[in-house]
C-alpha cells in the first residue's frame, strides 16, 4: 500500500511504560490520524475512536510513538471508505495504560472536540482492560484468605465509565452518528489456567485464576451490551469474535462463535452461565483462533496481551493512504477481526 505524510497526528509520550506480566506501569498518550484515500471523491467523513492501547495499534516496539495503522478503527474506516466510496479520516485518541476513568475524562470528556465534527459518522470506544489487568496482577499475588474486593471495584468502575461513555457521546456527537462500544477478549486465557496462592474463605480450596476471572469478565460485557442497548450504541461483541472456533467444534448445531455471542434481553445472570459453564469448553486462548477445524491465526502479539496487525506501522507524523484492496485478511488477525465486528454496524449511507 502506497501513503504520504500529511503531519495530520501526534503521538505525545506523556511518560516513559512498561509492560510487565499483564498491566501498563504507567500511561501513554497515543493519539492518531490516518486518512484513507479514495481518488475518486474529496468527500470525507471522520470516525473518532477513544481508548487504551488496543485501540492505540500498541505493537510493543521500544519507539513509543510507533504504532500499527491498522488498528481495529482504521480497518472500520476502511469498511465505510469501500461502501460510501468517500475518504474517510480515522481519529484515534488514545492512551496506552489508562484505566476506565482516565479514558473517559482525559479523552472522551477532553478532547470531545473531534466527535464535535459535522461531517463525524462514526463514535466508537473501548475501555476497561487495564483496570482488569491490574485487578487480575494485584489478586494474582495474594496468600492466605483471598479478597476479592479488588475485582468487584475493577467491575464496578468499570461499569460506571461505560456508562458515563456512552451518556458524553449521546451528548456531543452528531446526531447522524453511529455509536459502538467494544467489550472485551480475556488475554492470557491459557496462561491463566494455574492456582493461585490464597483460598476462598467459603470452601477453603485453592482459586484457579481462569476460573474466577471468567465469570467477572462475563459479567463485564454483558454490562456493556446491555448498556449499549439502553443507550442507542452497538456493541462490537470482540470476546465471541476472539475466545471460540468459527466452526461447530461440540456438535450442537451452533458455530461456536456465534453460540457465545450476547443475546440483548438475556439476563446477566443467564449470559455469565451460558459462557462460564454451558459453553465453557468451547472458549480457545485467541493466540490460536480456528476458522475452520484445520486452520487458525494468532490473534494475539508475544505480550499475550495485544492485538495481531497487518499494514505497517505508522508514528507522530501520521499521513494519508490509499484503501487497500485485499479484504481477506478480516479473520487472520486480531485487529483485522475487531474491526471487521465493528464494521458490521456501519450504515449503508452516510
């Protein structure tokens, strides 16, 4: 694919990270603008997208302002650009690191500005994995009687940034504006398959962490379906489109990423059930996600952590690029699939 620098995004460090066993020490302002030109048209629309580092493009090089272009938005925009044959500009104002709270008013509060635009189509957002990657760090390092104080906190802010999302965009953004939420893969899903060191004080057994993270992950998305409904957004289910085979692996007559999915009006209760105990033997870790009983992609970097990519990478000096023209890498890797989910909600017409 052919591009050219248009100095259009900046990608400001605000302090130097790391990214140990499974949270970001500290946080880190990634923000970014990439055109997708079609040179048929000058008409543009804009797709504005809030978050941590997986909306970021976070690709683990040591060039923190590097990231991959081909992020789950940009591959969205890549989506409209094919149906409105309109260049579409992606913006992503992002942060590395950042917790729900942070996202929501040092981003989507802050810099509300970018989903002001007349001519913005699409709002979409994530938020809430690294509150559950240092909730998960902080449990994992318990002895004795385990607390899981600090899980439920994790879920409940959670719960109420999404919230307070999805309330701020209804507010700011264009009417004709199509509105997503992204709920959440469970990284580490095989490394977490281990005991941890502090008993439950109920049963006095040993607590496997895969165990006790599921259900409160569950939990978590079919919060953030349900409050998408309440509040007019789509939810990009990105756990069904991750954790389980693009083929009937169990013989149920169902294909296993589609039997996971959120059904709305499903109680929450109902859902946590169907995905920790019903279908539990069918979620797979994402580093081998199979499209068919004999294929499967990694979908997540070596961090066990991160999105898989395509495309290059792009830094602070962002640019313009042409719209690629091979769309069969929408299942072979992890960004490629989270967009390819979101894009399902784009309109026909702008």
């Amino acid at each position: 694919m052919s591009f050219r620098h248009s100095g259009m995004s900046v990608v400001a460090m605000c302090a130097a990270f790391t990214v140990g066993g499974s949270a970001m020490a500290s946080t880190l302002n990634q923000n970014t603008s990439w055109t997708i030109d079609q040179p048929s048209t000058s008409t543009k629309y804009r797709v504005v997208a809030y978050g941590d580092s997986i909306y970021a493009g976070y690709n683990g090089s040591v060039f923190f302002w590097n990231v991959a272009r081909r992020a789950a938005p940009v591959v969205q925009g890549e989506d409209l650009a094919r149906k409105w044959n309109a260049d579409v500009e992606v913006i992503r104002r992002t942060k590395s690191g950042a917790k729900a709270d942070d996202i929501y008013n040092n981003k989507i509060v802050s810099e509300r500005s970018y989903m002001q635009a007349a001519n913005t189509r699409v709002v979409m957002f994530e938020m809430c994995g690294n509150d559950y990657l240092q909730a998960r760090s902080a449990f994992s390092g318990q002895t004795g009687t385990c607390n899981y104080s600090g899980l439920e906190a994790a879920l409940a802010t959670c719960t109420t940034y999404m919230e307070r999302a999805m309330q701020t965009i209804n507010q700011y953004a264009p009417a004709a504006a199509t509105k997503i939420i992204s709920n959440i893969y469970y990284p580490g899903f095989n490394a977490d398959n281990v005991n941890t060191q502090c008993r439950d004080s109920a049963t006095g057994q040993v607590v496997n962490k895969r165990e006790k993270f599921l259900p409160l992950l569950a939990r978590s998305n079919w919060r953030a379906c349900s409050l998408a409904a309440r509040h007019g957004f789509k939810c990009a289910d990105s756990f069904a489109e991750y954790m389980a085979a693009d083929y009937d692996s169990n013989g149920d007559g169902k294909v296993d990423s589609e039997a996971i999915r959120y059904i709305e009006g499903e109680s929450e209760a109902a859902y946590v059930q169907r995905i920790s105990v019903t279908l539990r033997s069918t979620l797979r870790d994402s580093n081998t996600h199979f499209v068919n009983a004999s294929t499967s992609y990694d979908y997540l970097q070596s961090d066990d952590t991160h999105p898989t990519y395509t495309g290059g990478t792009i830094s602070s000096s962002g640019g313009t690029g042409a719209l690629p023209t091979d769309t069969s890498t929408w299942n072979k890797t992890g960004h490629d699939r989270m967009g390819w989910e979101s894009a399902k909600f784009n309109p026909a017409r702008p």
